[in-house]
C-alpha cells in the first residue's frame, strides 16, 4: 500500500512538472499558482468562519463580551490579510523565479523588450533620414 500511494505520489508530481513545462508555457504554471492560491482563499475562509464561531461561543459561555469579540475577530481578520499580502508577495517572488529557471519571458520582460525594439525602430528611422539628406540625390540606397 505505501509503495502505490507513493507512485501515486510521483505521477502527481510529474503531472505538476509537465504543467508547468508543457506548451501552455506560462499558461499552465498560471493554472497552477491560482489552484494554489485559491486553495489558500478556501482554507481561510474557513478559518474565519471557525473563529467567528468559536468567538460566538465564548460570548454565549459569557467568556467575552460582544466587543471583546468583535476585536478579536477584527484582529484576526487583519492579520490574516496581512500573512494573505506576504504570502502572495512570497508566491509572486518563487514564480519569478520559476519562470527564470524555465526560461520563460514575464510581462514586465516584454514590455521592456517592446520599449526597446520601439526605441530601436526610432533610431533606425533618425539613420535612414540622415541618410537621406547626405545622399547626392536624395534617394538613399
């Protein structure tokens, strides 16, 4: 039995490498981080409603007052979206990397390489017409 959940296991993990690497390309390791992160948003979603109902019961057993309640509640809440932030600030950061290491371009990477080839397009353009006004006749070439 452990040796077929392990296999299971490794065909998991091969399927996850072959997503990522497959001819989706960034497609296909866009699906996987948002099936992690949604995963995430599942997991505290539950644990919110697990603390209101456990703060809802420490008001009814007379453990805490309404407002008392209502802060921790608050409290939670706040540094829930707070390790939410740096969760996906650490996801954003490994999936840079990622797509560094499987040689893939990001937006930010074509938009610069946009920026540039319009930059060169310009200056390619300035070079004719200079070209242009030196020619004897005015037809470069």
């Amino acid at each position: 039995m452990n040796g077929t959940s392990e296999e299971k296991r490794e065909e998991e993990a091969a399927e996850s490498r072959s997503d990522i690497r497959g001819g989706a390309g960034q497609q296909g390791v866009r699906d996987l981080m948002e099936r992690v992160f949604l995963a995430g948003i599942g997991a505290a979603a539950l644990t919110k409603d697990r603390i209101q109902e456990l703060v809802d019961d420490l008001v009814k057993r007379g453990h805490l007052d309404a407002e008392e309640g209502r802060e921790v509640v608050e409290r939670l809440g706040e540094r829930s979206r707070e390790e939410a932030r740096a969760a996906l600030k650490k996801a954003d950061t490994s999936l840079q990397g990622l797509y560094r290491d499987l040689g893939l371009a990001t937006r930010r990477d074509l938009e610069d390489m946009d920026l540039r080839l319009r930059q060169l397009e310009l200056r390619v353009q300035l070079l004719e017409r200079a070209a242009d006004e030196q020619s004897p006749s005015g037809i470069s070439g």
